[in-house]
C-alpha cells in the first residue's frame, strides 16, 4: 500500500471496547482510526464479555463478534478469527489487552498468510518488560526502574517490607496496583489481586512524585514515529487518569527515545513513569499497547493508532517531530440506552 487511496475500505479488527470506569483502549483507538485514515473504514469489534459498552456504540462499531477469553488459547482464538475473516475479510487486527497479546502474537504469522496484518511487539520483547522482570530489563537497558520482588506466598510481604518498608506497592500481574501503608493493607491487596489476576503478585519499592505517562509508537527499527507525555491531573482510585494533559519536555522525549532505541520496541507502548523530588525519571511499568487516553495524541497532532495501521499495511511513515502541549482530556461517564434483544443477539449467538 504506497498509494493514500489504498487507505478506502479498510476493515479493521479492534479489542478493548469495555469503556468502563477502568477503559480498555479500545474506543479510543477507534476514535483515532476513523479520523486519522482517508476513505471509508468498517470497525469490527472483538469483546470477550456481553456488557463491553463499544459493542453497543453502533456509530463507531459496524458489527461486533465475541472471541474467546485468553485461556482458552491460540488454536481456539485462530479459528474464531478465522471465522470472522471469511465473513469480514479483516485487513488489520489491533489487540489493546495485555493479557491478550501473547496469543495473538503467536498467531501473528498464521493471521499474515490469512491477509490479515498485524503491527505487533516480539515475544521476546512482550516478555522482557514482565512486570516481575522489569528491575532486569531495566538494568539491561540503562533504565531507572524502582526495586521490586516478584512472590508467591503471601509470607513473601515480610522480606518486602524489610527491603522495601511502608508504604509499598502492591501489583496485579497484568493491572492495577495498591499503595499498602500497613502488613494488613499489604495482605489485603496480595489475596485481592492475585484473586483476580494470578500469581506472581508483584512488590514494589515506593517512589514519592509526580505522575506522568509517555504514548510511543516504535517502528521495530529502533526508531521512535510518534512520542506523547501527558501527566495525570485527576487519578481513580483503580490509578487510572480521569484527566490529563500534554507535556513539552526534552528529559521525558529523551527517555522514551532511548527506550525505543534500546528494545527496538515494534507498536504502540506506555511507559508509566514516576518523577521523584529530586527530579530523577523513574519507570514504574512499560505497558505493551496503546493506553486508554491514546485519542489525546490525536487531538495533540500526532495520531498513533492512524500511524501504527498505516505501518502495518505497508506504508512508511516518517518520524512525527510536533505536537501541541498543554492539550488536556477528560473523561465522563454517558449512559448508552439500547434494547435487551441486543444483549440477548450478543449473548446467544456470539455476535451483533
């Protein structure tokens, strides 16, 4: 595709619609599709719950199809998908889960015989920057990463809180992390997220400062297309940003440029960053995927999920250099009303 007509028609394969009040990128991602490409782009929905709002948002999503959860493997997943291109003819899928990934990078190569592209981390980078091997690949690559322990058993908090000492952060394997200012709170979030999101649960060292977030899109050469700071203005309680704003900063810029050039990071990434008081950028996380506020580096002049599908279907796009600071999002709850017998299409018949 060197031509910008052979953007028309596109039919693009998107998860993550769950806009609830922890998002998946999803929507998001959708929203910067439709703007950023030329010609006419049909949107398929890929939810793995009935209740994922985007299936219901007819305006951004043409039809929806329920895949299965990331348990049940890449044979299973292949052929839903596979499934769905025969009636869809799908051109590009854009996985927006952590969970999810692995698989659908291991069908990466049997979804390109398909016809069907991908723009996707390698394994070997989506295991490197594992929560629970982050201090490594921070060591590895010259990164600032806080110190922490991956465990088991929750015995494992007492040698964390000598290391560590209170307060300490308690993290799920794939999301959400807690602030534990007690052995009790620390208990508490250890059965809490590994109840929901398996074992290692990860401990680490708390940094005091301010937040801030970095959206990348890497080529896989080495080469940065598209850097985005934002600090979070309003945080959840689940630590999501409710509010943001872009940034103008070499340091963050610089950060991320050595990141991509380091890794040769290939897609959209976060990096989730911590700057102390004494100035010093901390990585906390390096999420492997676009972030649930990605529309904001539309708004701000650089469009990574447009960039990342026109890389994907072969086209080469050169390394965004502006953006405008101090644009700022903010999110908002919207009550979607819709019949029960939609529910009840997507619930029975695994599609709408």
């Amino acid at each position: 595709m060197q031509k910008e007509q052979g953007m028309e028609d596109l039919t693009i394969a998107v998860t993550g619609l769950n806009a609830i009040d922890s998002p998946g990128p999803g929507m998001a991602v959708i929203r910067s599709l439709r703007e950023g490409l030329p010609g006419r782009i049909r949107i398929i929905g890929l939810s793995y719950e009935s209740l994922e709002p985007g299936a219901y948002l007819h305006d951004w999503v043409d039809k929806t199809y329920q895949v299965p959860y990331p348990a049940a493997g890449t044979k299973v997943l292949l052929d839903r998908i596979a499934h769905i291109h025969d009636r869809e003819r799908l051109q590009l899928i854009i996985p927006n889960f952590d969970a999810e990934l692995p698989n659908f990078i291991r069908i990466a190569p049997s979804l390109e015989v398909m016809g069907i592209a991908t723009f996707l981390p390698t394994k070997e980078q989506f295991d490197a920057r594992e929560k629970e091997r982050l201090r490594a690949f921070g060591e590895e690559h010259g990164l600032d990463v806080p110190d922490e322990r991956a465990i088991h058993r929750v015995e494992g908090l007492s040698e964390c809180a000598g290391a560590f000492g209170y307060p300490m952060v308690v993290k799920g394997r794939y999301y959400e992390a807690i602030i534990a200012h007690t052995g009790e709170q620390a208990a508490k979030a250890f059965y809490q997220l590994s109840a929901k999101w398996g074992l290692p649960v990860i401990v680490q060292r708390f940094i005091r400062g301010t937040e801030i977030n970095i959206a990348l899109l890497g080529d896989g050469e080495g080469n940065a297309v598209s850097i985005i700071p934002m600090r979070k203005l309003y945080i959840t309680d689940k630590g999501k940003a409710w509010a943001g704003v872009t940034l103008e900063d070499d340091a963050l810029t610089e950060l991320a440029t050595r990141f991509v050039a380091s890794t040769r990071w290939k897609g959209g990434c976060e990096l989730e960053i911590m700057r102390s008081d004494d100035g010093r950028l901390h990585i906390m996380e390096v999420n492997p995927r676009f972030p649930a506020w990605i529309y904001l580096s539309a708004a701000a002049g650089q469009n990574q999920p447009a960039l990342l599908a026109r890389m994907a279907l072969g086209e080469k796009v050169t390394p965004c250099t502006g953006y405008q600071a101090g644009k700022m999002f903010i999110r908002y709850a919207w009550d979607h009303v819709t019949d029960v017998g939609e529910f009840q299409r997507l619930s029975g018949l695994g599609e709408l």
